[in-house]
C-alpha cells in the first residue's frame, strides 16, 4: 500500500438503501443523506430550516408543557400508525390542561433495519396530524440503535402550548356534585392495537378512535363552561382515568354502566377476550368534570365536533371515600371499579 491508498475515512454502511443502518445515526453524511431526504421534507418549516441546536420560541403567559414516549406494536394498525398517536397524543395532554398546542419537539428512535419506506409513512403521518391540529414541530432528534432494541421505532414527542383557560384545571378543582361527561365510546385504540397485533379476524375491522380532541376543549372553555377537571383516557381507560382523579381530588365517583358507550364489535371483542371496556385505552376520548349547572350546556357543546359527537354524561361526583368509584349495572347493583393490577394490553400507545 501506497501512501495515496490510505485514508481515515469511514468506508460507506452495508446494507441496501431501503432501510435503516447503523450509519443513519453516527452523525456523518449518511445521517445528513436520511435527514434531507425524509425527516426535513416532511416537517420543513422556518424553524427546522435554521439547523441549529433548538428552536428560539416568543412565549408570553402562561404555558403549558408535556412530553410523552411512544412505543406501539404494530407501528401501523387500523386507523393510525405511531406518528399519528404520537402527535394526537401530546396535542390532547396539553388540551387537558386547558392549552392550545403551538409547538412540538419529535425524538426519533430507529432500529437497524427499519423499512426505510416505514419511516416515510409515520413522519407522513406526523406532518398531516401536526397540520390537522395546527401544531407546529420546530426541533427533534434522531438516533440509531442496534437490529432488535427498539420494535422498529420509538417516537418521543413535547409540547408546548398557550393555557386559554382562566381558571386553573386539575383534580384539585373538582368538587362533589360534579357531573362526570365522557366524549364518546370507549376501547376502540386498544382493540385495534390487539388485533393487529395478534392478527384476531374480527368480522368487522375495528379502527383506532386516535383524534386530536382540542377543538371541543376549547369550545368548552371559550363559552365559559365551568370546566374542573379534563383526562384523556389513555393507557388503563377509563377506569384508571376515574380512579386517579378521585384519589387526587379526594372524592369518590358513581359511574352508570348503561350511560357508558361501547360499540358493539368493541363489547364482542371485549367479551371473547375476557376484557373490561373500562380497561381498554382510548386515543381521542376523554372525561370532563364539569360543574352540575353547566352539564347539559357541556354536553351540547361536545355534541357539535365529530371527535366528541357521541358525549354524554355517564356520572357524578360524590363526597364519599377518595379513590372510590363505583359503577351500577343493568340490574342496579354497584361495583367497585379499580386499576388493573397488572398489565393487560402492552404497547398499545
């Protein structure tokens, strides 16, 4: 060997070009090459476009901040795929504070091998729920890690947002007498998940309920509906939702089964896999605590958006033990409603 033959540059990754190497993520020209042609495109905006380390925002008042780590299996299933979750499900924690969503930060983490065309369609995916909630990505982060650490794609999202609600939003606001509002029919996200996930051939196919939810929120507070307290019903339903707001605010909670919508090839499923619909997640559902005056205004305002159409009130707020909810079925008798103990339904958000 010749002192022209020898470089220190990296020989270029094995692999073929429609997936994720390990080079993707070691900050070279490869990093650069999966950066410019599916991350940037799909979000590009001033922000994105400036390179640098973080975005410079203008924040006045107050603001409300959260972040949240996604790790579905299967990435796509029937009516979403994680991009969609990821983005819909910040957007929705911030609504639950009272906030309008106005910036999101992305992490990416890809495994080895992810299909390169699987990445395209969730920053796809990410871009249009980002633009159906009028949110804008303005930073994020990509990383590699090796073929079999990470079910094909992590996703961690932070969001910021102006809080439009006057009046503070929580469990601590939630007093007896309140009336207990669900937006619509609960357990669609987690059957879906489910069966995608195990390849269950339902006779109908059951789609993810995964929706941005802030426009109803803010209709609520924009007419001055006395709202206490908001809780999306996530990873453990509503029962858990029910349950760590009455230990919170220290009261107790009567929920009517019969008031509680679940579709009927969601019930089916539920019943053949011996699962409690007040168990399964939810992506675009949740409960409002809205003072009792404002019940039926709340209800009508709900009524007015496609993603909370189905709202009804399903309970109320009781002076009893904290954490204590109960639910009356079809015969009148109560029954203790509690977290589960364990895991029922894992990577389902």
């Amino acid at each position: 060997m010749t002192d022209g033959d020898f470089s220190l540059a990296c020989p270029a990754p094995a692999g073929g070009d429609d997936t994720v190497q390990m080079a993707h993520g070691g900050g070279g020209r490869a990093m650069e090459r999966l950066l410019d042609t599916i991350i940037r495109p799909a979000f590009d905006n001033p922000h994105l476009a400036r390179r640098h380390d973080g975005a410079v925002l203008d924040l006045a008042g107050p603001v409300a901040f959260t972040t949240d780590s996604y790790v579905v299996k299967p990435l796509v299933f029937p009516g979403g795929d994680i991009g969609t979750l990821a983005v819909n499900g910040t957007v929705n924690d911030l609504a639950m504070c009272g906030a309008r969503a106005a910036h999101l930060s992305v992490g990416l983490i890809l495994e080895e091998g992810l299909p390169l065309d699987t990445l395209r369609r969730v920053v796809a995916s990410m871009r249009s729920a980002a633009d159906a909630a009028g949110v804008t990505l303005v930073t994020g982060d990509t990383k590699v890690v090796d073929h079999g650490k990470a079910d094909g794609l992590f996703v961690n999202t932070a969001g910021l947002g102006p809080v439009v609600s006057a009046a503070p939003i929580g469990p601590d606001a939630v007093r007896a007498g309140d009336a207990v509002i669900l937006s619509g029919d609960i357990g669609r996200h987690g059957i879906a998940v489910m069966a995608a996930r195990e390849g269950f051939g339902f006779e109908t196919v059951i789609e993810s309920d995964c929706a941005p939810v802030v426009d109803p929120v803010m209709a609520l507070i924009e007419a001055g509906v006395a709202v206490h307290c908001l809780r999306d019903l996530t990873r453990g339903g509503l029962a858990s939702a029910a349950v760590e707001i009455g230990e919170a605010a220290g009261v107790s909670i009567a929920l009517d089964e019969a008031s509680i919508p679940v579709r009927e090839d969601v019930n089916a499923a539920c019943e053949i896999l011996g699962l409690d619909p007040l168990h399964v997640a939810n992506e675009g559902r949740f409960v409002a605590f809205v003072a009792e005056a404002d019940a039926e205004r709340a209800i009508d305002i709900l009524r007015r958006f496609a993603v909370s159409a189905g709202a009804v009130r399903i309970g109320t707020v009781g002076g009893g033990a904290a954490g204590e909810v109960t639910c009356r079925g079809a015969l009148g008798v109560d029954r203790i409603v509690d977290m589960l103990s364990g895991e029922q339904l894992p990577r389902i958000c």
